[in-house]
C-alpha cells in the first residue's frame, strides 16, 4: 500500500482515467502527480486541500492541481453517496496545448488548478452529469467529452479558489521516503499490536518527535491512523463474510468492545450493521 505519495496506473494510450471509488481505502493525506477532478453527491462532508478545510452540502466539485496533497472527500461519511473522479496525466497541459488559442482558456484552468478550485452549485451539477455518462462512451468519445468538461469550468465565473497563492508540495524525498517505509510496516504489521517505540525507532526518532513529525504528515496521530487503516481492513473483511469476532482479531484489535466502538465512531454504525446492509 503506497502512502504520501499516491500512484495510479493510467492506460498508456490515455491520457486519463475516470472511476467511481467506493469503500475506498485511501483515507489518507496524499498526493499525486496527476490532476484530479472529483465530483460527489448525495452527502455533507469535509473538503481538505492543501492548508484550505471547509465542509460541503449536498455536493461537490473540486479540481486539485498536481502534487496538491488532500484528504479523500469521502473521509468520514456515514452515508450512501456517488463519487466520480476524472484523473489526468501530469504531462496533459504541454506546450502544444499551451500554444492552441481554442485551448488557452483550459490550459489557464489548470493553472488555477494549483490553488484547488472548488466550483459553485449550478456548474457542479451540470458538470456532475456529464461525468456519470463519460464512462459509457468510447475512448476517442471521452477524450472529447473531458475536453468539453474542461471548456465548461474554465468559461464559469462560479467558482472559489481554495488558496490565495499556488500550492506547493512540501513533503521532500526523504519524507516520501520515511513516511512509505513507516506505513509499509503497518500494512505488513496492522494485524498484531504495534508499539509507538517500534515505529518511533524504525523512524529514527524518540517517541515525543515521531509523535509530532507523523501529526505533521499525515493530519491525524499514529493511533488514529492505525484505527483508519485497520477499520478499513477490516471492513474488506466483512464484505467476504468474515464474522465479526474473526474479523476483529484478524485486524489487529485486541477486544471486540473497542472494535464495536472504534468501528462505529469512524463510520457512523457496528460491524453487524454494515455487514448486513452489504450483503
């Protein structure tokens, strides 16, 4: 499981993939080379960009720059809801593009999109249909659909940026570096307990500092990571009709008490309430 730095495997002969992500696992505070326009609906939740936090109603429609690091905006919702994401290739906007007069308007888009552009209610909804029906069409189709999707968000003036000057990654290599080989050892390591002195010295660092440094870069502290990433095992867990006791000790909790409760404080109800609205 790669962590911080997030990678996707795009077709090579596309530019872009669109996909509807659900029970995702990457709660995470990541981030990625690709562009990425995502479009939820039917859900209140919490959009976090960069430093920018605020909590959306109903829907969203949010374009994130490259490398911009963000928290899923499905992060905590206890809900049913429907997510698309439209994901392109670093190397979409090259200089060809840049030089096409009828394309200037989305390569500026772009641009914006280093700041995190959130888009106003009227635009995201059109925008979140023609999203939903991009899938149903043939590659060369889409491509041109994407296009018009762009064209669309670059001629609204219904929009927010998320930050008054460009975001810029702050995460430099040996932090990539350091923070994938810590959460290597969780996901190889989730299922027994797991001291903070074990992941403290496997970081280099004492336990006070670790507890700050992975504050820093994640937004949450280790034991609130650890309970994210194994609730979130677990619920895969469930999903192939483990029962609930198997499932509990199989994602490293130590009593099924603090499983109920951890389970149903980060998605809203118990183990056996998921697992039978699931089946």
């Amino acid at each position: 499981m790669k962590i911080v730095l997030e990678e996707f495997t795009i077709d090579s002969e596309s530019s872009f993939r669109i996909f509807e992500p659900r029970l995702s696992q990457v709660f995470y505070w990541h981030f990625h080379p690709e562009f990425e326009l995502v479009y939820i609906e039917g859900t209140d939740g919490t959009r976090h960009v960069g430093e920018h936090i605020s909590r959306f109603e109903q829907s969203d429609l949010v374009f994130i720059g490259s490398n911009i690091p963000h928290l899923n905006f499905d992060y905590m919702v206890k809900t049913d809801y429907k997510k698309v994401v439209l994901q392109v290739r670093q190397d979409f906007l090259k200089e060809a593009f840049a030089n096409t007069p009828e394309l200037s308007g989305i390569f500026r888009l772009f641009q914006l999109s280093q700041h995190g552009i959130a888009f106003g209610s009227e635009i995201k909804q059109f925008i979140g249909e023609k999203l939903k029906n991009v899938g149903q069409k043939s590659n060369f189709e889409q491509f041109l659909e994407i296009l018009n999707i762009f064209q669309h968000l670059a001629n609204t003036q219904d929009y927010e940026l998320l930050h008054e000057k460009p975001v810029e990654n702050q995460y430099n290599k040996k932090d990539q570096e350091r923070i994938k080989r810590l959460y290597q050892f969780i996901d190889e390591h989730y299922q027994r307990k797991i001291d903070l002195q074990e992941v403290a010295e496997l970081s280099n660092l004492s336990e006070a500092a670790f507890c700050r440094y992975f504050k820093k870069m994640t937004k949450l502290t280790f034991v609130e990571f650890l309970n994210h990433y194994r609730v979130n095992q677990a619920k895969n867990l469930l999903l192939l009709d483990k029962n609930i006791t198997e499932t509990c000790f199989d994602c490293g909790f130590e009593s099924i008490s603090y499983f109920n409760r951890t389970f149903k404080k980060l998605t809203g109800e118990n183990p056996l309430g998921f697992k039978k609205r699931f089946r």
